[in-house]
C-alpha cells in the first residue's frame, strides 16, 4: 500500500505550531522567528515533507484576476445554483473591482474538484469558495492548496480548530433569533427541516440554534418533528408534507435556509393549511424570492456585502502573506409576512 504523503497540517501537529505558520516559515517568511523556522525545518525532515516547487512558482506569475469557485449540488435539479450565491456572487465582483482585480468565476461539482482548484489557480492570484459540497473531502482539498502555497479562503462555517481560512455567518444566534421569534408568537411545536449531517456544518449550526431556543424557552425538542433535507424547494416541500403526514402536533417550521422553506409553503398549501394562521415558517439567506412568496417569508438574513467584502479584503493579505482572523457576520431577522402571533 502506497504510503500517505505528509501534510503541511502534519509538520503542524509535530511542531506545535499553526498550519499558516508552516506555510509562512517554510516560504522564510521574516515574520517568523528563527526558533520558530528551525522548529519547522526540523518537523519537516523528519516526515520527509517535500515542497511543491512547481505549485509554488505560479504564485510569481502575478495576473491581477481573482477566482471564485463556486459548488453547484448535482444533486438539485431546482436552478443551477442556490440563489443566495447569487447575491454572493454581485457582493465578492464588486468587492474585487474596487481592489483592481478581475474575477474569474467557475462552477463545479464534487468530482474533479482538485483539477478545478489548480487550474484555477494557475489563472489567478487566490481562490475564493463559495459551497464546498462534502464537507471532509473539502478539508482535504484545502490542505493541497496550502501544500502547493496557494492563497484562498472560503464561505462556510467558522468552527473551533478547523484547517484553512473561513469568513460565515453566525448560524446558531440567527437560528436561534429565528425559533425564539416562532416561540414568541405563541408557537411552541416547531419542526425543523435541514440536513444536519458532517456533510452540513451549517445547516448542523442553525440546528444547534434551533434546539437552544427551545431549551431557553423550556420546551422539549420532538425528534419526530426533524427531518433531513437538502438546500431545494423540492426537497422542502418532501420534508413538509412528511412532517404533516405524521400526525404529530405541528404549529411551526424553521426551514435551514430559503429554499427550503419556500417548498414547505407549497407543502403547507397542498394539505389545506394556511400560512401564517394555521403552520408559521421561517427561513434562512434571505434571497430576492423571500420577499415574493405568497405570504412574504420571514426569514434570516445574512449580509452578503459585508461577506464579500472581507472575503476579497482577507484574500488579498493572504496573498501578501499577511496573517487574517476567521471571521463570523452578525445576522438579521427580517419579519413578513409567514409568522404572526397565535389568537
């Protein structure tokens, strides 16, 4: 059996030291120590880690292009990408004229993923990830590109220890808004709808928020009121209807984001029900077609301008092999029409 090649994250974990640190003392950074380099060095003969020169002189071909790599689920057959992307991606063009960088923009699937990222990155000066579809493969796809020294950054969920660069929004205080909202208006059975799998971190974090309002609010979670769903109208209105179809006490949906939500109100629709008086239902993005549902859906909304701004912002100082923080946005509820008080 070949034998794993060893990892910038390996030289890491021998060393003691951050991943960025690795990268920056093997590039003879000057904001490095010499303890620290020598420290490195030292990881990095015993594991007989090799750098990837070639990778590492694209990084001199300066093109003033940025690219965006952006996950389309082949899975959704809904639209080609979640329109939230959309507003995504207006917010990170913008973002990237005002610094004087082009953007090159390419959508992909889960296969072919590595050739996609380095063939990107031969065009451009540093990736931006907009989707990473699962979520493992993703953290393993990210460590080549810190292998070869090329700079990116990604929205997702920011989460304790995690490798790579991260700019997301608070999902467990947005979810959490959001329910506390239902529970305020009276409703107190509330399903959920949203894969929660290690495939989701986000959708697994706005669960997390879900089940902290009820707590906060003394109600138990009823397990039957959750079902797993992925990010489509289509797969939102499956989920409704088989909460509806089990006879459970059901007074409220939180949808894990707009898509979702938008298909449980065809399915509040298709079993007589009326929204907000007999089902409430709230969502999470806040994407242009919230405000036109039939009723208007209050939903969370994350601040697409500001992500795009510091994702390009965070990505030009890692280009300059400046260290940045991860970042977590503050969300917003943005009350319609699809929740209203009980009585």
């Amino acid at each position: 059996m070949r034998a794993k090649r060893p990892t910038s994250f390996d030289i890491a974990e021998l060393a003691g030291v951050s991943q960025s640190t690795v990268s920056r003392a093997l590039r003879h950074d000057s904001m490095v120590s010499e303890d620290t380099r020598l420290k490195v060095e030292r990881a990095a003969r015993q594991l007989n880690y090799k750098v990837d020169v070639n990778a590492r002189n694209l990084r001199s071909q300066k093109t003033n292009t940025l690219a965006l790599l952006i996950y389309e689920d082949p899975g959704t057959s809904d639209s080609l990408i979640n329109p939230f992307f959309l507003a995504m991606l207006s917010s990170v063009t913008r973002a990237a004229a005002r610094h004087g960088y082009d953007l090159l923009v390419s959508f992909q699937q889960q296969s072919g993923e590595g050739n996609a990222d380095y063939a990107a990155s031969k065009r451009a000066d540093g990736i931006i990830f907009l989707g990473y579809g699962d979520y493992p493969s993703y953290i393993a796809r990210i460590a080549r590109l810190d292998e070869a020294g090329i700079p990116h950054i990604t929205w997702g969920p920011v989460l304790p220890g995690q490798p790579g660069h991260f700019i997301g929004s608070d999902n467990v205080q947005g979810a959490q808004e959001a329910v506390a909202h239902l529970i305020a208006a009276g409703r107190r059975h509330i399903g959920f709808i949203g894969d929660i799998s290690e495939n989701c971190p986000e959708f697994r974090d706005r669960h997390r928020g879900y089940l902290l309002a009820l707590e906060q609010a003394g109600l138990t979670a009823d397990p039957a009121l959750r079902l797993d769903a992925e990010a489509s109208e289509q797969d939102g209105h499956r989920a409704a209807l088989a909460l509806l179809d089990r006879g459970r006490p059901l007074d409220a949906i939180f949808a894990a984001c707009d898509l979702l939500a938008i298909g449980a109100l065809h399915g509040a629709r298709d079993r007589g029900l009326t929204v907000p008086g007999d089902l409430s239902i709230v969502g999470f993005d806040d994407i242009q077609a919230a405000l036109y549902t039939n009723p208007p859906l209050t939903t969370v909304r994350q601040d697409t301008e500001a992500a795009g701004r510091l994702l390009v912002e965070n990505l030009l100082r890692l280009m300059e092999d400046r260290p940045i923080d991860q970042t977590i946005i503050p969300t917003r509820l943005v009350v319609r029409g699809s929740c209203r008080r009980v009585g």
